[in-house]
C-alpha cells in the first residue's frame, strides 16, 4: 500500500485526501482515471484494421493476431508494469513521472539524467493531451454517419462545439458534475462488456486470441506489415499513466480494485467482441465499436459514448493543470495564475493559460485532420516514449526506492524497456503521418522548461552574490543613524543567508527601516506534502531580525500569510496587526561582457519573467500590504 492512505490527514496547506470505502472511491476513480484508456475501444481495433489492406481472410488473421496483442499488451503495461509494480513507487503518495522524477532527484547527487527523463516525459504527455479530446470526441461522434451517412458532414462541426463548450465551462470548476462522472462511466464500461459477449457469442473461437503465442506469432510471421500493426495496438493503453499519475488522488487499491474487477474485463470484453464481428464475416472497412450495438440501440450508444469521451477529455484537462502546478513549483515553469475552483477536491483546479493553449491546439487538430483515423497516426508516440522513459526511471526506482536486487529490477525494468520500446519504434513510423504534431509541442515545452530554469539559477546566483552580511548591514544602520519605524516588514528572499537585496535598496532609497523584520525563504521539496512540524524553521539572527525558512510540499500552494501566523504563534516577536510586505520584480537585462545566457534564450526567459503570475497571489499575499521594488538584473 502507498505510503499515504486515502484516509490519512494532511498537513497544514495540503489537500485533505477524499475519504470512503475502497468500492466508492474505486467508482469515484472510475470518472477520473479511467477514461483515457476507457475510451480507447472506440479507434483501437478500427485503426488496426484500416492497416490492413487484404480481403476478408486477411482482416479475419489481423483481427484474431491483433486482439492477442492487444489482450496481452494490456496484461504487460497496464496491469503489471503500472498497477502492480509503478503503484509501488510513491511519493508520499503522489504518483506519476513529475513526482517520481522529484522523488529519485531529491536523492541523487546528480540527478541530471533523471530530471531529463523526466522533464521530457512530462512534456511529451502535454503533447498527446492536446490529441486526445479530439480523437476521442470525433471517434464518438462518427457513430452518426453509421446512422446516416448525410449526418457526416456534421461531425467535425459537432466536435469543435462540444470541445469549445468544453474547455469554456472550466473557469467555473466541473465539481457538481464531476460526482456524475463514477456513475456515467460504470455505465459506459459495463455496457461496452455485455455487447463484447454479445459478439464473442456469435464466433466463439475469438478466444483463442487469449494465447499470447498467437499475437507473437502473427507479429513474428507478418513483416513490415505486423510491424506497423503493432504501432495501432499500442493505442488500447494510452491513458495507462493516468493509473500512475492520479494514485494520489484516490489511493493504490481502489484504482488496482476498479482495473481488476470492471474495466479490465470490460476492455477485453468489447475488443474481443469487435474482433468475433470481423471472424463472423463483418468488413473490415465497418466500424466494429458500433457495429456491436444493436440498430435500434445505435443513436442512445452514440450519445453515452460522447459523455464518455467528454469525460475522457475532462480528465486530460485536469491532468494537464495538475502537472503545470507540479512543475511551476518545482521551478521548471513560471508562475501562472491558478484559481481554485472548489474548496472541497484539492484537484479541482483551473489554469487559464494552459486552457486556453489547449483549446486552440485541441481545435486546430480537429480541424486539420477531421477523422480520428487520421488522428490516430499523430496519437500514441508521444505516450510511448513517456512510457519508455517511466521505465527507465523505475529501474532506480527499483534499486534505491523498492530496495530490489539489480538482477531482479534489471529483468522487470528490461523487459518494461523492451515491450515499451517495440511499441516506440513502432510509433516512429508514424513520424510523417503526424506523430511530429505531440513531439513538436513536447519539444516546445521541454525547450521552455530548460530556458526558465536556467534563467532562474542565473538570476539566483547574480541576486546571491550581492547578499551583505547581517551584522555589516545592521551596524551600518546603527553608524549611520538610520530610524527605525514602529511595525513588521516582511521581505521575501531566495537565500538562507545575507541581507535581501530589496530590503537593501529599501533603506538606501526611504533611509528607514521598520522595527521588526522577517525574511522568509520560500522552499520546495521534492515531495508532494510536507508535515506541520517540517513546515516553518526560524531564529533571530540580529536584534529585531528574524530569518525563516518555510517549506512547502510540490503539491501545496505557499501562503506566508500563515506562515507569520505560525511564527508569532510560537513566540517570534513581530507584530501582525501592522504588516508590510516587500517584494522585488526583476528586469532581466543582458550581461555587457556577454558570458550569460545566449541571447536568444535571455530574450525568451526576460518574456517569461515578465508575463509570470504576479508573485503576491502566488503567495497569497493581501494586495494592499504589499511594496513592489523594482530592479534590473543581469544574467
């Protein structure tokens, strides 16, 4: 079990953890996790097919090669590699790549090639993010042209309006309707598992697909043909990460319950029922999700699977903004403006920058590709390669976290590495098709990551070394006479040590200073939650001058606010009832001797700096008690 139950209390800052039995959170799970991998039916086997460009027999041989392949891929990488072995691997009950990379960072001395992998991971996830609303919606919605073929020309229409709505109703938060989301998708699993029996009925032999010796034999025996094949079959486990990367909001074992004992059968279910259609002579070129749903049932199916794939996408959104967050306060982004839209789910969360780019990259997608077989060629790399690079993290895991024997972590990480890489150079191949879409945007992200984190340990070590020493500094105000006015000035400082340089310019320019001072620095660890009594560490270092540190978990928002609070509470002497807080705002200017950053990464960052969240709502400062000195700086 992780290290954190569902049930256990956060600390001070941090989210509560939802609470109920293993079966009510595995339902709540179900909305959330699952609609990623939930929704994959609707192309899987459809785009397998359209990859094979023989007559019946042939598609007959695809079907029963592939649902073997499929079967057993979700056997392999979902429930052994994510659900039994990377659930595993917490921190402090967070999963995903960004929380294991900050978990195996923060015990490496040189965590470089870990933060790469990792950071690269998360990038590439943003990528596919962007492709899976629309390949979801539109593969719902093109159950109408089954219907009538004169509602075709509607399809992408229809798309591009639910995901507007979509993406424009996320300001106001999706809490009320989120609690429908568990039930809906109970639904959705256990009606795609009753029509999968009701096509295995009708050729029975599809079982035989269960031999894992028949999906290798058909990829080994296929060629360049199976080769390609595979790449398809990869799209059952897209959303497989989402398992992984929401355990923190859930718990370990109502995810493993809800995958084992309903979406697990239910996928394998309906993939074998769609193969038996083609067995039982149904052409290839139908499409085999709907053709299992009776006629008369078509138009209620169709719309259950747009609230599943509306679902499936929300859950993306929600993930995208979960990991800004991640890596905003791990210092990979900048600030962003990050509303909470419900008091009650920690999760619940709204930022409006990455919603808006993911709006406009989501509906540009659609418009340029139009079927979801045409998506399909763009979907799954990306996802690949993060998977790839998950299991190339999760044999440190195995060593230093799990304490595994190399010989037993070399064989399970070798054999995560080998399927994920088969599936990886099998995507390559769709390169040219449109894989450059998610692999362009992760390149972008990843290149916007390096340059602000650079940028701001060059800004750190310029700021740094211009610290004075308490003592020097306090003396001077005595030598020179410098006044000092009732009050707390509060100056926030990215050092343990020295003089701040706004407090600094701040007496050099007012020629005086309040009467008690408390510099705090802001720290993030790498874990997600950081317990009461880790939260704030201070001494007085000088008469009147107190210097703190505050420690905030990754998946904390920092309020200094309350960390003052905490601080007079146990007896620092400052005054809360008058409190000025002092910030300072950077212009970042080009060094003259030019040994900084290349220009073109400075003009970039200096854009960043600028556009970044104000640092008073990041730190939940109230606005009229706060100084903003501004200064430039050169890096």
């Amino acid at each position: 079990m992780s290290s954190t139950s569902p049930s256990t209390p956060r600390s001070h800052g941090a989210r509560a953890m939802p609470e109920g039995s293993v079966p009510a959170m595995a339902l709540a799970a179900l909305g959330v996790v699952f609609g990623d991998i939930g929704t994959s039916p609707l192309y899987t086997l459809k785009t397998v097919l359209a990859l094979d460009g023989g007559g019946q027999a042939a598609a007959s041989a695809t079907a029963l090669g592939s649902l073997s392949l499929i079967v057993w891929t979700l056997v392999a990488v979902t429930t052994v590699k994510y659900v039994s072995v990377a659930m595993r691997v917490d921190n402090r009950g967070e999963g995903g790549i960004m929380a294991l990379m900050a978990l195996l960072g923060g015990r490496k001395k040189k965590p470089g090639v870990i933060v790469a992998f990792g950071l690269f991971g998360a990038a590439l996830i943003y990528g596919d993010g962007a492709i899976t609303p629309a390949i979801s919606v539109l593969s719902a919605l093109e159950g109408l042209s089954i219907l009538t073929p004169k509602l075709d020309a509607y399809i992408v229409p229809l798309t591009v309006a639910i995901l507007v709505v979509l993406f424009l109703v996320q300001p106001r938060g999706t809490a009320a309707i989120g609690k429908m989301f568990g039930p809906i998708m109970l639904v959705w699993f256990l009606v795609m598992g009753v029509l999968g029996i009701w096509g295995i009925v009708q050729h029975p032999s599809v079982l035989a697909a269960l031999n894992p010796l028949l999906g290798l034999g058909y990829l080994f025996s296929g060629g360049a043909g199976a080769f390609l094949v595979l790449g398809a079959v990869f799209l059952c486990v897209t959303g497989a990460e989402a398992l992984y990367a929401d355990m923190g909001h859930f718990g370990r074992r109502p995810i493993q319950a809800a995958w084992l004992a309903i979406v697990f059968p239910c996928l394998v279910l309906n993939y074998a029922g769609q193969a038996a259609l083609v067995l039982n002579g149904t052409p290839a070129s139908v499409n085999t999700f709907y053709a299992l749903c009776p006629s008369v049932l078509l138009m209620p199916y169709v719309l259950l699977a747009t609230v599943a794939t509306i679902i499936a996408s929300q859950a993306i959104i929600t993930g995208a903004f979960s990991m800004t967050r991640q890596a905003i306060q791990l210092g990979w982004l900048p600030r962003l403006r990050i509303a909470q839209t419900s008091a009650l789910g920690y999760g619940q969360i709204y930022v409006g920058a990455v919603n808006w780019l993911l709006m406009a990259v989501t509906i540009v997608l659609t418009l340029l590709f139009k079927k979801s077989d045409n998506l399909a060629a763009a979907y799954g790399i990306a996802v690949s390669a993060t998977m790839l690079m998950t299991s190339v993290l999760l044999f440190i895991a195995m060593r230093e976290h799990l304490r595994w024997s190399l010989p037993v972590s070399a064989a399970i990480s070798g054999c995560f590495i080998l399927v994920d890489s088969a599936f990886f150079l099998a995507n390559s191949a769709k390169i040219a098709e449109g894989g450059y879409v998610p692999l362009a945007i992760a390149g972008v992200i990843y290149g916007l990551m390096w340059v602000w984190h650079t940028g701001r340990n060059a800004l750190m070590h310029t700021i740094v070394s211009k610290y004075v020493p308490v003592a020097e500094f306090m003396a001077g105000l005595e030598k020179k006479g410098v006044p000092r006015v009732p009050g707390t000035a509060v100056f926030l400082t990215r050092s343990k040590r020295g003089v701040p340089p706004v407090m600094a310019w701040h007496v050099r320019h007012n020629r005086a200073l309040h009467g008690k001072i408390f510099v705090v620095n802001v720290c993030v660890e790498p874990e997600p939650w950081v317990e009461p009594q880790d939260r704030l560490h201070f001494f007085q270092e000088a008469p009147g001058f107190w210097r703190a540190t505050a420690n905030f978990g990754f998946m904390e928002r920092p309020d200094i606010p309350v960390v003052l609070q905490e601080a007079k509470e146990r007896g620092c002497d400052i005054s809360l009832e008058d409190v000025t807080y002092y910030v300072g705002h950077e212009t970042v200017v080009s060094r003259e001797d030019g040994s900084g950053m290349p220009e073109w990464a400075e003009i970039l960052f200096a854009a960043m700096e600028r556009n970044a969240a104000h640092v008073t709502d990041f730190f939940k400062l109230p606005a009229d008690q706060v100084v903003e000195i501004g200064r430039q700086v050169a890096i």
